[in-house]
C-alpha cells in the first residue's frame, strides 16, 4: 500500500481548517484565567502555635511525599 504524501498532507490540511473554523463558531466567555496581585505569596505565619506534629501527619497521610512536600499527578484520578 503506497501512500501518496501529497494527498495526506492536503487531507490533513483541509481536517485543521475544519476545526479551526468550528472552534471559531463557539462562543467563549471573556474571563481571565488568572488574577494579578501585587502580594502573590502568602508569609509563613510562625508566630501562630499549630498542632505538634501537624506537618509530619499530614505528610503520613498522603500517598506519596518527601520531607517536604505531597508529590501529586496532576490529572492522575481521570
């Protein structure tokens, strides 16, 4: 079976021209995906007393972690 490249590239072509004119008919709220702050990290706040080992178990909890941090897949329940 011989493939003619140049008809699979007209073909691919004519398939994203599709789409790109189907995605230009929906219609799509002006919303920002993000806010600009000036302050965008919030200060570790030592002063307050928390539970004694609180970190330790909430790092227990989690499937996986390091010393640190709970290392997550993002999008891994789907």
């Amino acid at each position: 079976m011989v493939l003619d490249k140049k008809k699979i590239e007209k073909e691919a072509k004519q398939i994203l021209d599709k789409f790109v004119s189907a995605l230009l008919k929906v219609e799509r709220e002006d919303e920002e995906g993000y806010i600009d702050r000036d302050v965008f990290e919030r200060a570790e706040d030592s002063g307050k007393e928390c539970e004694k080992d609180f970190k330790k178990k909430i790092l227990k909890n989690a499937p996986e972690s390091n010393d640190d941090f709970i290392i997550v897949e993002r999008g891994g329940w789907k």
